[in-house]
C-alpha cells in the first residue's frame, strides 16, 4: 500500500493524516489499549489531536 502524507509534522513520529493509494484515509495516532470497547482483533483504535483533524479540513485533505 503507497501512504501520501496529507497532513502531520515532518519527523514522522507524531500524529498524522495520510491517503492511500486505495482511495481511503490512514491515521497515525497513538495506539489506544484501554479503551473499554469491543473490537474485532483486526482493528485497531487510535487517537489523534482534534487540531489535527481541523487543519486538514482547513488545508482541504478531508
């Protein structure tokens, strides 16, 4: 799968946003254990700062 970086810092090491070459949106946050939800083994939660997500509106990623 190719990843475009959409919105995120530089170093790679922080939450971010990415497109992929599937037509679908990927994030990049930091992978939640405890969060009392019943999920499928093949998913994964994860949390990313709402300013994040507000400045890939602004910028037109989302």
């Amino acid at each position: 799968m190719k990843l475009t970086k959409l919105v995120g810092c530089d170093e790679g090491e922080c939450p971010s946003v990415y497109l992929t070459d599937r037509g679908t949106y990927a994030f990049q946050g930091t992978h939640l254990i405890e969060h009392g939800r019943d999920i499928p083994a093949h998913e994964a939660m994860v949390e990313i700062p709402i300013d994040l997500i507000r400045k890939a509106i602004s910028d037109g990623v989302l």
